[in-house]
C-alpha cells in the first residue's frame, strides 16, 4: 500500500543521512587535510590557548583538527599593518617562537613541514603536520635577506600585502600607490620561487595579482578568498582572476568568513576592512599592549553569519566551472574571522562540508584534492620536494 511506501522511506531517511555522514568522515580521515589559512597562533600567543586540549573557544585546536579531518593547517604568522618596519619583523619573531614551544612540547604529536614530502609522512604517521606562512609583505621590512631568515626557519609561504599596501605592493583594500608591484616587489616574488617559498596572492590589489602571476615562475596560491562573481567584495577574485591562477597551476583556497562567500554578510566585511585601516603606527610596548588589546576584543567579537555550508559549497562549484578541478581547496581563515558559515561553526564541522560535497555530486577523489590534494600538488612544484 501506497502509505507503507511513504512510512519505509521516511524511517529509511535518517538512516541514510547516518550513512552519508559516516562516508563522509571517513573520506576526510583519509584525507591530507590541508587548509591553507589559519590564525589559530594568534590565540597561543595572544590569548594563551592550550591548542592541546578540546575547546568551545575559537575555531581550532589539535583534537578538532583530527575530528574535521584537517591534518596539515597553514598557520599564519600575522602581524597588524600598524606594526611597522622591524617592529614586524620582531612581533613575525614572536609568533614564530609561539610555534616551536608548541613542537618543542608536543614532539609526539605535531611536527614542523616544509616539503609537500615532509606533510604527507607526518600525517601518515598520525601526527599533525604544521606549515607556516607570513600573512603580509610588510613583515619582511623591505629586506630579501629578512626573507631569507624566514625560509631558514621553516617558514614556507608569504601573503604579499595585508589590509593596507606596503612599500612595495598594493592592497585590494587601500588606495593603489604603486599600479601593482613595483620592481622590488617583483625581486620579492623572483626570491621567493628561487628558495622555494609559495607566493601567496590573497589580499593583494588586482593589478598586483596579474604582476606576481607573471613573475612568478612557479604555482602561486589564493590562500583565503573567495568569489567575486557571488560576493561583491575586493577580497574576493574576479572570474578572469581564477582563470589566470588556473593557467599559472595555482590553487584557491575559499574563505569562509563573513562577506566572503554571502553577499548578506558582506556589509560587514566592509566595516572590518574599515576599521583595520584605520589603526595607528605604534611601536616597542605600546605596539604590544594595543595588539593584545585588539586581540582581546576581536576574541569576545562575535558575528551571526546568514550563509551556510551551501554557500560555501557554491563557491567551490563556481571555482570547478571557471578553472577545474585541480585548482580549488579549503582556505578557512579559521580563528581570523568572526562569522563562519551555519553548520561550519569550527574546523570539527568540515565531514559536514564533505558530505554536502558528496550531495552535489563530487567524488571522493574529487574531494580529496579539494581537501589537500591540490595544495600538495603546488607545494611540492614550489619546494620541489
């Protein structure tokens, strides 16, 4: 009969979404798990965080890295435009410091990369394998060799502005003052590809995009942006843009903040940007003090984001249409955003994202590049290792 049709398939339904969930936590066990932009050191150096021990704080900590799948997290060493010249070069110091007491005690559970090599037998090992990058150009204070200090401490990766232009790269949200790079920010990029250091293209002006593309002789990444064409931010990228990253073999890491990836959110992502501009030029303690202060409030701010797990999947389809496949991956901003997306409220919730993949029709071998695939892919064209 017609109504124990309908009785078996409403009884069956949960226990199919119980099904699919397991798949889908079992596709993100298997997989790398990279996600190329996380400000997790911020709360360890700011906010003391024991990233040891499960929190409901913040978005990450190591035993939800392992619940979400994500083995293998850029962690961003950010330091405010505001701190200018060396003093960003000793608050990049700070940071860097933060990390090694976090590998120094934990030797048994995470452990430092800098190869595309080095990621997968850490992983494979069960540890977490952390990979560093800078998160603006200014914090090299205008010195390849500051750069080349960096790479000699196993910082693998830099965004090549912030929220406001350096002296040698314009930002997507700042008054242009260069057109792009100049010619020392392409002796940037050039060093860059010849130590094996990913040059990273987020935040930058679109004028300084399509200049490091055309220096840069290796794969550059998008680390945490998303698409413009859905969300009309200059955060995000244009069509065209992913194209040529694609033509450059490079990888996009969608962002999954506010404004990013839902044009109702995307208000306030303007006052963000706003409000980072305007922060003064501070040095030595009071630099210090400020930039904890800020921490502090931004910790206690939080935003109630209308997008959701669709959405970002959205942004994943739009990138697979405009570029392919291959050129598309998880770039989170965790812990540097104040709204993630409804059913991706940390990095635990990512099987949620795996599953709403599965749904759309992806594959598991198609959601693993997506999942780190890709990223190791252009980590290794840059490393070469």
């Amino acid at each position: 009969m017609l109504w124990k049709t309908i009785f078996s398939l409403v009884l069956a339904a949960p226990l199919f979404a119980q099904d699919e969930m397991a798949r889908a936590r079992k596709i993100a066990s298997e997989a790398i798990g990279i996600d190329s932009h996380m400000d997790t050191i911020q709360r360890v150096f700011y906010g003391h965080a024991d990233l040891f021990q499960r929190s409901n704080q913040g978005h990450a900590d190591f035993p939800r890295l392992r619940e979400g799948g994500m083995h293998a997290p850029f962690f961003a060493l950010w330091v405010p435009t505001y701190a200018p010249g060396a003093e960003a070069v000793r608050k990049t110091l700070d940071l860097r410091d933060a990390v090694q007491v976090l590998l120094d005690g934990h030797k048994d559970q995470i452990e430092l990369a800098t190869t595309a090599a080095d990621i997968e037998r850490i992983v494979k090992s069960g540890k977490i394998s952390i990979f560093l990058t800078i998160e603006g150009g200014h914090q090299i204070d205008d010195d390849l060799a500051v750069l080349r200090m960096y790479y000699r401490v196993g910082i693998r990766s830099m965004t090549l502005s912030h929220f406001q232009n350096n002296n040698w790269a314009d930002s997507s949200t700042d008054k242009p003052v260069h057109n792009g790079l100049t010619d020392f920010g392409k002796d940037v990029v050039r060093e860059m590809n010849r130590l094996g250091m990913i040059v990273d293209v987020s935040h930058v002006s679109d004028k300084t995009f399509y200049d490091a593309i055309a220096v840069s002789s290796k794969p550059v990444i998008l680390s945490h942006s998303s698409c413009r064409a859905i969300s009309d931010v200059p955060r995000n990228v244009t069509d065209d843009m992913i194209r040529a990253l694609a033509k450059n073999g490079g990888v996009m890491g969608i962002n999954f903040g506010e404004g990013f990836i839902s044009p109702k959110d995307a208000e306030s992502l303007r006052k963000t940007i706003q409000s980072n501009n305007a922060a003064p030029v501070l040095y030595g303690k009071a630099l210090d003090d400020y930039a904890a202060a800020q921490y502090r409030n931004e910790l206690s701010a939080h935003y109630n984001a209308q997008a959701t797990i669709e959405d970002v999947v959205a942004h994943i389809d739009h990138v697979v249409k405009i570029a392919g496949i291959d050129h598309v991956g998880i770039g989170s901003d965790f812990d540097g955003i104040t709204g993630p997306p409804q059913g991706l409220e940390d990095v635990s919730k990512m099987p949620s994202l795996v599953a709403a993949l599965l749904k759309h029709g992806y594959s598991e071998a198609d959601i693993k590049k997506i999942l780190g695939g890709n990223y190791l892919r252009v980590i290794r064209a840059v490393t070469g290792k």
